[in-house]
C-alpha cells in the first residue's frame, strides 16, 4: 500500500470514529451528586430526569426524552440522574418513584412535571417555561408575532409599569405559566386595534380556529384579581370547538366532551380542517348551554384508542367524521349514522342523547355460549346479569391474560370456586379487563384487582385488600357474605 493509499484509508477511519462518537454523543446532560449544585444554577430553565437503570418506565421514556432535548437544545436544557448511583440528590428532591421529572430555574426546584411524556409533549410543555412568566411587548409587531400561535394568548394591557393591576396580573401568569401563554404591555395604545381604552387582559384564540361562530378575541370585564384572572381563563381558554390533541385530552375531558374524528391537519390542510370544524360548531351553538364541551381530533392521533376503546375497526375508515361522547363518569356513545354535510344527523345525535334516548357504548367480549365452570366467565354485556344480581353475593377478580400474578392466582382461584360451587348464594366469577370496559364504581388499576358485590348493596362493591391464598379467600367470604357458606356441599353454620 503507498504512502497516498494510506492516508486515505487513515482519513476515512478516523471520519469513521469521528461519526460514531458524533451519533453517540447525547443532548441530555448526565448530572451527579458531586456537580448538580454547580451545573444546575448555570441553567435558566432545566428538566431533570430521575431514574434508576432497571425502570421499565424509564427505559420507555429514554428515547423520548433524549429526541425532545436534541429538538430543544439551545432553549431548555434536560437532564438526568441516576438515583441508584447518586442517591443523595436523589433523597433531597424526595424522588421515591420512577421515572419522576422536575423543573428546576436557575438550580432551584420550581415544579414536578406533570406535562406529557412524548418528545413533542415534552418540547411543547417546555417550551413554555422558558424565558419569562410573562412576555413584555413593545411594539405592535411584538403583540401580532405573539398571538400569531398554535395555542391560546392571554395578553395584558396596563398604563404603566408601575399599575397595581399589572403586579396582580405578573403573578397569576407565575401560578399558570405551565398551562397557558401570558404577555404584557405598559402601552395602552397597543390594544387600540382591539378596542382596548383602559386597563384590561384579552384572551386570543389561535388564529387556526377562527370562525364566524365565535369571538376570536374575549375582554376579561371586571377588577384583576388572580382568582378572577383564572376563572376567565378557565371559562373562555377551549372556546365552541377546541381542537383536542394528545396534550391537552386529560384538560378537556374533565367534562362531558363529545369529539369529531377525522383528518385532520392544520398544518398542511387548514381549509379542509376548519371545513368539519365549522359543521360542528354551527350545531354546538344550538347546545352550547346543555353542558356539553365540542372538539375535533385527528383520527390517527387516536386510532388506537378508537379502535380500543369505541371499536371503530380499520374497515371503518372514512373522510367523514366519527363521533363520540365521553362523559366524565366513562360513559361512551358513538354516533353511527353518517355525518352529513347539513350537520342534520349530528343534530339527531344530539336531540337523542340529551333526551336519554341514545344506548351507552360498551366494550364487551361475545357471551359465552357455556358459562358452567366453577368460575363464571364475566363480559361487560353479562355485568349487570351475573354481578349485579340482587340476590346472590360476587367475588369477582379483574385480570389481564397477560398478567403473571393473575396466572399465579389463577388455580387457587379455581380451587375457590370449586369449593363453592354448590352454593346458591355465592358466585366466584372473574372478567378480562382489557377486553371488556369496566363498570363505574370499580377503581381497575392494576392486575389482579378483586371486588366483592354483596346482595342487596351493588351499589358499594368491597375491595379485597387481603392475602390471595383459598383460605384468605373463604375467612373473607365467612365474614362478608349475606348468608352462611356452602363449602364443599356442606353449610357453614355461623
């Protein structure tokens, strides 16, 4: 090989090695119980990661959490300990699960991060604590680029920077700065396009959802409190129709939300986005004093839970609308006519649900065409026959098929109904929680969870907190039941 040949190859190696450790180098800053209180003031805004190595959580939210730092480097910057190697940041921040996430501004705790876990959750949610509580404004140019956004904008306009109202409004936008967009300006004469004469918040919906059905702008009216501030916030922020998203779903639906599906995308089709927007919003109006919050969706953004959740199967696919409602108690509707242009079909919907008419959607397994072993096979469509029946007590276990402490559970649970099976008052029935929607007043968080519905009092189902050996089961039973067990074929006398 001559001399040239080599430092070729010697160039391209060492490219090579300079690429591998360039894909490799990460944008997540690692911190340790030896620099956090030295690197961590440097930073304006910062997000710590806590974690521990063997975190299933944790290893879920890594990809994530390092593509959302790459995407906002240079804004906010994110980082993370390792709590099993540096325990004692770890003990002072009171991390005692994980993944946990905090916000720190200038080395101080700020706030826990409850924001979304995705890289784009993360990064819009950040965006937002960076930089100031609330953005001062100097110029028309400054309000226009600031209310020009994805979001909602919440802008004051005060007299002076010395206004007792602007001091009242700087510390709500502290409070909620991690849920809303504030700005200021000490210049009336830049609310004058707004018809702005005196000190006063206006809200700004985004520009994207502007519509002939409602105001694109909302005066707060009476004195600024924080209190106050927050009420015409909270009553003013979604507007007729919001557009729902991954991000602000757990805000929308705490209240009765009835949501349009379709496709979506204002980014590359506002025309056609705003098109079934407004066909919903003409009939929101009509209903808008009933209680009911209206939005759109993307439909890919909830293909899955559609799919899961309100069985719209890939075969139902179509440019039109699906709609739903989902209350705040988890009861669901699905409307199964076609959206019409007219809006006249989701007017029908409508009339029908408010008047009672409309049958709840509920996701339930096929019936079983036997159902006589000695631990009945519970689907939500056969709930309210098996265990809600009036006159016999109901162990039931929720379980998921892929559950390890269900199928350790599963033989002494076996062994249980078997023992029982001669009762007549008593049923040991069991129901797949993730094929089947769970009825209001069981709380299913984990797997397995067992409820015990005795006769007569359906309406207060009993937890079972207890050890899961048969014995456990029966002294339970012997204690709760309404009438004495039959073990075995033989009564239990009390």
């Amino acid at each position: 090989m001559d001399s040239v040949t080599l430092r070729v190859v010697l160039c391209v190696s060492a490219l090579c090695v300079w690429s591998s450790a360039a894909r490799g180098r990460s944008d997540v800053l690692e911190l340790k119980d030896a620099d956090f209180d030295y690197i961590a003031p440097e930073h304006e805004t910062l997000l710590v990661k806590f974690y521990a190595p063997w975190c299933g959580h944790c290893k879920k939210l890594a990809p994530e959490f390092e593509t959302a730092a790459t995407r906002i480097k240079g804004t906010v910057t994110l980082a993370k300990v390792d709590c099993t190697a540096n325990t004692e940041i770890c003990k002072r921040y009171g991390v005692t699960g994980y993944p946990t996430l905090k916000i720190f501004r200038n080395g101080q705790e700020s706030s826990s991060y409850d924001g979304p876990r995705s890289a784009e959750g993360i990064v819009n949610y950040m965006k937002k604590q960076a930089g100031p509580d609330s953005v001062p404004l100097h110029s028309e140019h400054d309000l226009e680029n600031f209310i020009n956004h994805f979001d909602a904008s919440i802008v004051g306009f005060f007299s002076g920077t010395d206004s007792s109202q602007l001091s009242e409004f700087l510390k709500g936008a502290s409070l909620m700065r991690e849920s809303f967009r504030f700005a200021h300006t000490a210049d009336l004469e830049l609310g004058k396009k707004y018809d702005v004469k005196y000190e006063s918040v206006l809200l700004f919906r985004p520009p994207r959802l502007s519509s002939k059905f409602e105001e694109s702008v909302v005066h707060h009216t009476g004195p600024l409190s924080i209190t106050g501030l927050r009420r015409f916030i909270r009553d003013n922020i979604f507007g007729l129709c919001p557009h729902l998203t991954k991000e602000n779903k757990d805000s929308l639906r705490k209240r009765d939300l009835l949501t349009a599906f379709y496709d979506l995308d204002y980014l590359h089709n506002p025309k056609g986005s705003n098109y079934w927007r407004n066909r919903v919003l003409k009939v929101a109006t009509k209903f808008s004093s009933q209680g009911l919050l209206f939005s759109v969706a993307n439909r890919n953004d909830f293909l899955e839970e559609l799919e899961d959740e309100f069985g719209l199967g890939t075969s139902d696919s179509t440019e039109l609308p699906f709609v739903t409602i989902r209350t705040r108690t988890g009861n669901k509707y699905t409307m199964r006519e076609e959206f019409t242009r007219d809006g006249k079909s989701l007017e029908n919907f409508l009339e029908d649900y408010f008047s009672g008419r409309l049958k709840r959607y509920v996701k339930s397994e096929p019936v079983p065409a036997k159902n006589s072993a000695a631990v009945k096979v519970v689907v939500a469509d056969t709930f309210e026959e098996i265990v809600n029946d009036p006159e016999k007590d109901v162990l039931i276990e929720f379980y998921a098929p892929w559950c390890g402490q269900c199928k350790k559970l599963e033989p002494k649970y076996t062994e249980l109904g078997e023992r029982l099976y001669s009762d007549p008052s008593i049923v040991i029935a069991k129901m797949d929680a993730t094929a089947n929607d769970i009825p209001q007043g069981y709380d299913v968080q984990g797997f397995p969870t067992i409820y015990f519905a005795a006769a007569g009092r359906k309406d207060e189902p009993k937890r079972y907190e207890g050890a899961r050996e048969v014995k456990d089961f029966i002294n339970f039973l012997k204690r709760e039941a309404s009438k004495p067990l039959v073990l075995n074929g033989v009564k239990e006398e009390l």
